[in-house]
C-alpha cells in the first residue's frame, strides 16, 4: 500500500500561523466594514492581493502554463476570488466570532466533495462526523435567523464561502500538486483580479475616501486583511495542501473559530451558549473527518 505523507514541524508551524491569520481576518473584515460597503470590501481586497502578486507573475511568465488558464481561474476564483463577496456581504449582518464558527465546516465540506468529485472513500465514523458538523451548522443558522429578520439568509453565505474553500483545496491536491505555490497562487489572480477596479470605480469609493472620517482606518484594515489573510496566507495554504494532504490542510478551520471568537470578545461581541454548542458540535465533527494519523506501508 502507498505510504501516506507524514506531517512534519514546519507543516504545524504553517498551521498555526494560517490558524493565527485567518482567525484575524473576521474582525478585520468587520472595521473594513465601518466605512466601505461589501463589494468594496471585497474588491479592494482582491485587487491589493493581485497588485502584490503580479510582480510574481512577470518574473516568472515562462513557468505559467498559459494554456490552462480555465484551471488557474477556477482556482483562483474558487479560493480568493468568490468567498471575498461572499464574507464581506455576509458579516454586513453576522457578528465576526460567528463567521469564524461557520468557517471551520470547511474540512467537512472538503470531505464531501473529495467524496462526490474526486472519488475520495469515506469511513462510517467520518460519516458521522459530518452530520455531526452539519448538524451544529444548523442549530448556528436557525439561532441565528431568529434572532434577527434575514439571519438564514446571511449565514448561508459564509456557509457557501466554505464549499467553495473545499472545493480549491480538493481542486488544488488533484490537478496542481508538484506547481510552485506562490506561482501558482500569483497566477490564478491576474486572470480576474484587476477586475475589480470596476467595481470600484462604478461605486462611491472615491467619495467615502474623501468623505468618511473612518475610511483611512477601514482602508488600512482591509490592507492588512488583503496581504496577509489573502497573500501570505493563501500560498501557506497552497504549500500545506501540496505536501501534507487535503484535509489537513482545511483542518486549520478547526482553530481559526478560537482566534476568531477571541478577537470578537476583545471588540465586545455577545455570544450565547448556543453559539458555543454549535461550535462544539462542527468542530467534533471536524474532528472525527479527519484522517487516521497511523502510516500504512
């Protein structure tokens, strides 16, 4: 039988700092809310991240394999290109610990689409924990929607958000496993972000800059988010995916929720015992997905 791959020091060292920077990036997501609305949120996250990338991109044009441009997009909008819109529209009405919770389904879904998509075989007690993860999902949800009109509505996004990260992190392991991560992630942005200038320009984004006494520190936010929740992060991602496996690499959710619930606490965010429930319950079902750390030879 193949020999799975072993997970080593720095592959745990790239999952707390992940653990660490997406955790941070729920409240930073919520002050760059304070002066901008969702879309220039989002766009203005994707466009820094591609700025920052594209220097990557022109110094390595040889190493792009042009002519799998579809692939690239699809990574690139699936990873960091959709979820953006999605957590920034959602987070208009979601607290940001709350967001975090619902964010850690992502390696549940990455099961159940490793499951459907790519043929991945599921145990019964995988099983299980995936309606146990489901399952505190959808207590989350139903709390949430009646606690205020359109809660459903808006916690379904981030929950969308998640089956898109899986679906990147399956799509990645399966077609671009031996690709340069920073290359790769560098690339799969140029072919959408610049996009998002005309988002911006067709908004009131020049006028907020002016006008807001809040939009430099909401400008400054959403920067920090872009480089490092979106840049840094996402190529520690791309490498931790490529060298361990798949559901390790979305196994960093599990701890994303506990900085994310941290920083709401700091920012004076309510939270309830059902809150608190619920994430019990997705992250034991997390945890039960994960696969068996024993090596077989």
């Amino acid at each position: 039988m193949p020999i799975k791959k072993l997970v080593k020091w720095n592959d745990w060292v790239a999952f707390v700092i992940l653990s660490l920077t997406w955790g941070t990036s729920f409240i930073l997501i919520k002050k760059s809310l304070v002066a901008f609305d969702s879309v220039q949120v989002a766009s203005l996250r994707i466009l820094i991240a591609t700025i920052a990338f594209t220097p990557i991109v022109v110094f390595n044009l040889k190493k792009i394999e042009w002519k799998k441009w579809y692939n690239y997009l699809l990574v690139g909008l699936a990873g960091g290109g959709i979820p953006p819109f999605l957590f920034s529209l959602a987070q208009t009405r979601v607290s940001s610990s709350l967001a975090g919770a619902l964010n850690a389904l992502t390696p549940i879904f990455t099961l159940l689409l490793g499951v459907f998509l790519f043929h991945i075989k599921i145990t019964f007690k995988k099983l299980f924990g995936v309606i146990l993860g489901l399952s505190g999902a959808f207590v989350i949800v139903y709390y949430n929607n009646i606690s205020f009109e359109g809660g459903f509505f808006y916690s379904s996004l981030i929950l969308l958000a998640t089956v898109f990260y899986a679906f990147n992190v399956n799509l990645v392991k399966k077609i671009f496993n031996n690709h340069d991560t920073v290359i790769l992630t560098a690339a799969s942005f140029i072919f959408f972000g610049y996009f998002s200038i005309i988002l911006l320009l067709r908004s009131d984004f020049i006028h907020v800059v002016r006008t807001n006494p809040d939009a430099w520190m909401s400008l400054s936010a959403v920067t920090v988010l872009s480089l490092f929740s979106t840049v840094m992060a996402t190529v520690l991602f791309f490498k931790l995916a490529q060298k361990s496996n798949a559901l390790f690499a979305s196994s960093v959710s599990f701890a994303i929720p506990l900085v994310a619930l941290f920083w709401g606490f700091i920012d004076g965010e309510k939270l309830s015992i059902v809150h608190f429930f619920s994430l019990i319950l997705i992250l034991a079902g997390v945890y039960m997905t994960r696969e068996n750390k024993k090596q077989n030879s």
